[in-house]
C-alpha cells in the first residue's frame, strides 16, 4: 500500500455553521467547500492548512453515523484519512495483513474521492479512511 500523505482530518460537529464561523473568525481560515454526501448522511465543510485539509461533519439524520459517533463521544475528531493510490489494491492487501476493514469496496466521498474505512478495532481505536483522487492529474514533462 503506497500511503503518500495525511488527506484530511474529519471533525464531527453538531452544528456545521456555528463550527464554519469558529474555523474562520477565531483561527482565520477560509472554508473552501460546503457539500452534502446524502448516502452517508453527511454534511461537510472543508478547509485547507498547509498541504492537509480539515474536514467537519455534521450528521443531516439522526440515525447517521455522524450524529451516532457524537451521541456516544461527543463532538471531536472522528477519523484520520490518508491519500493512497490504487485503493482497490490496498483494501485486499490490508485484509490480507488481518485488518478489519469496514468497506471492502471502495465507495464515492465528499470532493469525488473513492474512500473506505478501516475498523478502529484494528487500529488501536483510530477511525482510518483511505481516499484516492482519481480524478488527480499527474503531468509528465518530455
């Protein structure tokens, strides 16, 4: 599996607006997207620090996994996600390692990734996702 860089760091909130305003106001950053990923029953916003993103998620039903996770622990970072290529690979390749995957098949995320989650059963209670961008261009100079 070729990880190649911390992806984003996903933050569960209760109230998306109210944590937008927090993000922008208090630390100065600027909220680039807002987008609602419906089959995960998620609202997100995305902000950019560096070269990694910070992605918060408020729940849109309170049978979702957002609203779940904050229901059990509370408001926080809910997972690490890492940038891997060729996910469809890395998936089986894990599983064959023993690590408990949540997805077996990648699915679509937020900003068009294919992402899968790792079960923190296996990873010492850290929530994993793996996100590839295959819409990325990669450029080579002759």
């Amino acid at each position: 599996m070729n990880i190649s860089h911390i992806e984003h760091i996903g933050i569960a909130v209760t109230n998306l607006e109210e944590s937008i305003s927090f993000y922008e106001k208090k630390l100065g950053l600027k909220c680039y997207s807002i987008e609602e990923v419906a089959d995960q029953k998620v609202k997100t916003a995305f902000f950019m620090v560096g070269q990694t993103k910070i992605e918060l998620l408020q729940s849109t039903d309170s049978e979702g996994p957002i609203n779940k996770f904050i229901e059990k622990k509370g408001e926080g970072i809910h997972h690490l996600a890492f940038a891997v290529k060729e996910i469809e690979g890395a998936l089986p390749e894990l599983e064959n390692k023993g690590v408990q995957l949540i997805d077996k098949i990648p699915r679509r995320g937020a900003e068009g990734l294919d992402i899968a989650f790792v079960h923190p059963k296996s990873t010492k209670g850290v929530l994993i996702e793996l996100c590839e961008n295959k819409n990325e261009i990669n450029y080579c100079i002759v």
